[in-house]
C-alpha cells in the first residue's frame, strides 16, 4: 500500500477498477483548508489520462507491472501467438486481450 503523500512519477496504483500509472503529481498546501495531492494518471489499459485531488494520506494498492518485448508469430483460430524474445516462451492471447497501438517512430 502507498498513501497519496507518497506518490513519485512512474509508480503503478490500483484506482477505481483499473490500474494507474502516476505520471506527475504536486503537494499543495493551501493558505487555508487542508493540503493535498494533485495527480496526473494515465490508464495502462486504455492510454486515458486524468487528474485528481487526493487527501495525502489517501492509502491505494500498488501494482507490479513485468514488461517483457514479445514477438507476434502467428494466429491460430482466436488465437494469436507470441514470443517472449528473451526466454523464447511462447503465448496465446485471444483479441480481447491484445491492446494494439501504433509503432514508434524514430526520427
């Protein structure tokens, strides 16, 4: 667990059903009322980002997050198959569960 006061860039939160990624944050201390935490979260699944306030001491469960590069090889029926490049173990995953974004580019 992690509370809101503890919050640095890059740390994985589970919030409200999904799971966040903290991309900036600032403690605010107002002249009157109590402090709190303004954030910046982005969506892993979807790529949606928000901002909300928190109480500092707002507690939230962290999420590990491995990431690993996969190699696509190929589709079998609903099924599509990858690699992991590094262990070479290999995967199926039906559509549903493949989030498909656009290729970086390199200038």
């Amino acid at each position: 667990m992690v509370d809101a006061g503890s919050f640095k860039n890059g740390i994985t939160i589970q919030y409200e059903n999904g799971i966040w990624q903290v991309i900036e944050f600032q403690h605010v201390k107002p002249g009157k009322g109590s402090p709190f935490v303004r954030a910046k979260l982005k969506n892993i699944i979807s790529g949606g980002v928000i901002e909300n306030s928190f109480r500092p001491t707002e507690k939230f469960d962290l999420a590990h997050i491995d990431r690993s590069e996969y190699q696509y090889l190929y589709a079998d029926g609903d099924l599509y198959n990858f690699m992991n490049t590094e262990t070479y173990d290999q995967i199926a995953l039906s559509l549903s569960l493949i989030h498909i974004s656009e290729p970086t580019r390199r200038s």
